[in-house]
C-alpha cells in the first residue's frame, strides 16, 4: 500500500472533511504522511473535527457540494490526485424531514463532485463513500454483496442509491472517454469516538449516559453490522493503493465478520462498560416504516482482493467507542490522544 500511495503526485482531497468520519480519514491519511485537503460545510460546535481544533490545520474550503462551479473552482484549486467523496446529508430520520435536500446532497453533490473530477487531469481515482442501506432490503436477514440489486426505501438510502447511479454512469465515461477511475465503498454502520450526530444510537446513549438521563433505545431487537470507524477508513485506502496498481473493481464492502448485533445489545454492552450511572429505556415498538430491521454486509471480496478484515470486532468496537468517550467526558483527556490510541491500535495489526 506504501508505495501506491506515496508516489502520488498531488494531495488526498476529502469532501466532507469536517465530518465525523472525515475526520478519522484525515487523521489516518496524515498519521501514514500524506497531504491532505478538505471541501466540506462547516463543522458543528459538537463535532470531533471542532473537539479537535482542526479548523486551519489544512488547506480547506467550506464549500457546499450542492454549488457545481465553486466546487468544481476548488477542485481544481486543489488538483487533487485522489478524492474520497464523503460529503453526504448521512441521516436516514432527518432524510424524512428534509428529502428534498437529501436528494440534492447525496445525488446532485455526487454528481457535481464527479465531473468536477472529470474536468480536473491531476485527479486519478474518486473513492465514493455510500453506504450498507443501497441495497434492496427485504428483512430476510441476507449477506449482502456488491452484485446484488439496489433498491432505496426511505429517502436516505434511496438518495445513496441515486449516487450510486452517479458513480456508474462516471464509470461507463470513463470507459468512453477516458478519466479517472471511480470506485464505490460500502460500509456499515460505523462508530467510535467523537461521533455526536442527533438520532444515532451511540451517540444518543453517550449523551444519556453522561447526563445521568435514560436513553429510551429504539428498534432494540433490529440488527445492524457496527464497525469501528477506523476498519472501513482502512479498507478505502486499502481499495485506492488496489486501484491505482491497477484494480479492476468497481465496488467493495466493509463491514463485520460476525453475525450483526440486535441495537438492544450494543446498548448493553455499552452500559456495562460506562457504568451504574448508564440507564436505558428499550422501546418495545417497532418502527418498520422508517428504518430497516435486519442488515448484514458480505465482505468476502474486500478480503479476498485487498487482505482486508477488521481490526475490532463489533463488541470490542462498541468498548473502544464508550472508552473513548469515558476518557474525554469523565477524565479530560486529550481528544486528540485518544483518537491516536486507536488509530496506532489500527496501524499495528495492519
């Protein structure tokens, strides 16, 4: 992977860097000594990138995607060698408040970012971040893989699924008529430390927790594959070194090797690590129309192609995410040595 990644001849640029998992991303890309730029909207007073100070320790724009020739301005600004496209509206309920701006996010942003990359001859590989809910989910508890049919429900996914459709339709230019080669990643539902986003489940239970209040837990029996942020951030860069010697594939997931855990569980195991203090409410009532209940990815060509697995199972994930935060919110630790903890955990067992 070194020595891919080291004759790039311009920086990383990540869209959406200011984000939770943009964040870890240039973290990571900046622990392994790369140069990395941002386009993103600015971060929110919660987030880790705010917890972290980062504001002004890169080159970096805040631009909104939606805006096609300020974006396609920076870009080229930048000329970037490679771009993760992470920008995104992430959130399936607030999907269901604002679908409109969802849709213009997640398909328009793709596809202003895409061509942007297209008109920009510095850019090599756009790796487009989408997610695990891009896949027609009937409940039926299937490992899904990267061949199977895509079918959005709620306008969340249904959005991932209009970039998806972005991402294939570059692909096929780039056969035409040449450009860089546009890989899609799909990863589950990702957490650790600094994630404290609104209607996320352990978000939501840190915020409870550390506020002595009950966490009422929705959907407590549907099962989800929880991943720690840094295993599919190590599997993008793992799917870049692969593409830029040369790889032929189109698509990877990245999600657990075990079976998925059911939500009720990962919140028991996160109020047993936090302490007397945690309270929970399991919320009987099921939520069907909104949310999926069973999700499970198949990463068998993540394995197979890139070596790719990863380092935190899901129960040890889940520890390191309510460590984290015990350490920032209980102890005052360094966020910022906390972050490098778990990314020199990561670097070690590569």
């Amino acid at each position: 992977m070194g020595k891919a990644l080291t004759a790039l001849k311009g920086p990383i640029l990540i869209t959406g860097h200011t984000g939770f998992k943009g964040t870890w991303l240039t973290l990571l890309l900046e622990n392994m000594g790369l140069e990395v730029v941002g386009i993103s909207l600015p971060a929110h007073e919660d987030s880790l990138f705010t917890r972290l100070n980062r504001l002004g320790k890169m080159s970096e724009s805040f631009t909104d995607i939606r805006d096609f020739e300020q974006t396609q301005k920076k870009i080229a600004e930048y000329a970037p060698s490679v771009v993760f496209h992470m920008a995104a509206q992430p959130l399936v309920l607030n999907s269901y408040k604002s679908p409109r701006e969802t849709f213009d996010t997640n398909v328009m942003g793709t596809t202003n970012v895409l061509d942007s990359c297209f008109h920009t001859n510095s850019v090599k590989v756009v790796i487009a971040i989408t997610t695990d809910k891009v896949y027609k989910n009937t409940n039926s508890n299937k490992r899904f893989i990267e061949s199977d049919s895509l079918a959005g429900k709620d306008p969340y996914s249904a959005s991932k699924v209009g970039s998806e459709a972005a991402v294939a339709a570059w692909q096929q230019v780039a056969l035409v008529n040449g450009g860089p080669r546009v890989i899609s990643v799909r990863a589950g539902n990702v957490i650790g430390g600094g994630d404290f986003a609104e209607d996320r489940l352990l978000p939501d239970v840190i915020r409870g927790f550390s506020a002595n209040i009950p966490v009422s837990v929705r959907n407590p029996n549907s099962t989800r594959p929880w991943q720690h942020v840094l295993d599919p951030l190590n599997g993008y860069i793992s799917a870049l070194a692969h593409t830029l010697a040369g790889g032929k594939e189109t698509a990877f997931n990245f999600g657990p090797i075990e079976e998925s855990l059911a939500v009720g569980e990962v919140v028991r195991i996160a109020a047993d690590i936090w302490g007397e203090s945690a309270k929970t409410l399991l919320d009987k009532e099921v939520i069907e129309s909104k949310e999926s209940l069973t999700l499970q990815l198949d990463s068998t060509l993540a394995n197979s192609v890139l070596g790719w697995k990863p380092t935190w199972n899901q129960k040890d994930a889940i520890v390191a995410t309510v460590k984290w935060w015990k350490k920032i919110l209980l102890e005052k630790e360094d966020p910022l040595l906390a972050c490098q903890v778990d990314i020199e955990t990561l670097l070690k067992n590569k």
